[in-house]
C-alpha cells in the first residue's frame, strides 16, 4: 500500500492477495484515493496496537510462569522439610519409618 508517481500524478495503489497471488489495485488519485489510505493507514496503526497488546500480555503470561514455577518450587521444599515425598512424581505423601 502507498503512494506511486506515474508522470506527474499521484496514485494511491493498494496491494493485497488472491489465492496467494499478488494483486496490485489502483484507487486513484483524488479525494477517494486520499480517504482509502488514510482507512489503510488507521487499519495498519490497529493492528500494530493489537500487536503491542499481544507482546504485553505474552510478557505478563510469561511472569505469572515464573511465579507459578517459584511457589512450586516452595511448595516442594515445605512439604520435603515436613517429612512428605512425591510418590510416583503425582502425590505426596507422609514418609514413615526410616528412609
């Protein structure tokens, strides 16, 4: 999508696919031409926020991860310091006797 010289004049062609194909569209150069981009140009900026939203949410997804690791991991020394073993690395279970 952009803006293209032919001669003396300014085009608006807008690109895009049709069963994998490239196709180039021209929407001319007055009035219509300048609101078509300026729709293209509001598209492209949603979706870039969109993606600035996507990576947020992956880099909070991935600390909630971490969180969840480190209270494993706590959970574990707790219940190893209480005389619990995991059994069959599925349940706990309280270790009697001697080990």
């Amino acid at each position: 999508m952009g803006w293209e010289q032919r001669g003396s004049h300014w085009y608006y062609i807008r690109r895009y696919r049709v069963n994998g194909r490239k196709v180039r569209r021209s929407c001319g150069r007055g009035l219509a031409a300048i609101q078509v981009a300026a729709i293209d140009a509001e598209r492209r900026a949603r979706k870039e926020q969109d993606r600035a939203f996507r990576r947020e949410l992956e880099a909070l997804d991935n600390d909630v991860l971490t969180f969840i690791k480190l209270v494993d991991r706590l959970l574990q020394a707790h219940f190893l310091l209480a005389g619990y073993h995991q059994h069959h690395r599925s349940e706990w279970r309280k270790r009697y006797g001697p080990v």
